[in-house]
C-alpha cells in the first residue's frame, strides 16, 4: 500500500503517534532523539506494540470497549475531530461504533491498528507480517 511515508508518525517508527511518558520498549537512544513531543521507536513493531499495549489497556484497565469510548480516549477532542476519527475507524473496521470490540482477538485488533495508523498518518504501508511481529513482542 502506497502512501504518505514522509508523515511524522511513519518517520518515527510510531504509527499511532503515541507521545512521550512511559518509558517503552524498543525507544531510539535518548541522544538520537529529535521529536519532543512523539515517541520515537527503532522499527514500526516497536511502535505498533505501543499501541497494542495501551488499547488493550483502555478495555482492561478503563473497561473502553467500543471503537467510540476507545477514540474519544485516544483522540481527544481538545486535539482532534473526534467524531470524525470514530466514523472513519469504524467504517475502516466494519465494526459498529458503539459495539463492543475484543481486542485480544488478533482479527479484531489488527483492522482496528490499521484503521488507526491509517487516520493518524494518512496511509497504512505495513503489511501484516510487521503486526504480527508486533504483537509477539508484546
């Protein structure tokens, strides 16, 4: 799939634009660090795990188990056209918005990863090898 590469998140190894806090497996060198306020991961597996992680914790820890409750957490509104997002996964997903998602199932969780890195970057170049090299770093 051919797209934008040149996108801030596809340049940083971070397709879901995850910001800097926790200190996340697979992160680039403090020293080669350029972008202040956007993780920067040595491959895009590194930052797809990121966002496999905190998905799964927003069903877990926060009980976000709609593409809605997920989107209006990862997109906020003050940042993002939220409602835009929302429709835009779900429609990508084929999944109702306001109905429940397994995100432990890896046939649910990757369209809605690439739905997401989709919005986020204005293409998905990934194929589904690098999600599954994702998700057994996790």
């Amino acid at each position: 799939m051919k797209g934008n590469n040149n996108s801030r998140g596809i340049r940083n190894n971070n397709p879901g634009n995850v910001r800097w806090g926790d200190e996340w497996k697979g992160l680039v060198p403090e020293v080669q660090r350029t972008d202040k306020s956007f993780c920067q991961f040595r491959t895009p597996e590194f930052g797809i795990r990121a966002m496999i992680i905190i998905l799964r914790n927003y069903q877990s820890k926060y009980g976000l188990k709609t593409i809605t409750g997920i989107v209006k957490r990862w997109a906020p509104p003050n940042e993002n056209d939220t409602q835009a997002y929302i429709r835009s996964v779900a429609t990508a997903t084929g999944t109702d918005a306001d109905k429940p998602i397994d995100l432990t199932d890896s046939r649910k969780l990757f369209p809605l990863l690439q739905a997401i890195i989709k919005h986020e970057n204005g293409s998905q170049p990934y194929g589904l090898d690098v999600f599954i090299r994702a998700l057994d770093l996790v």
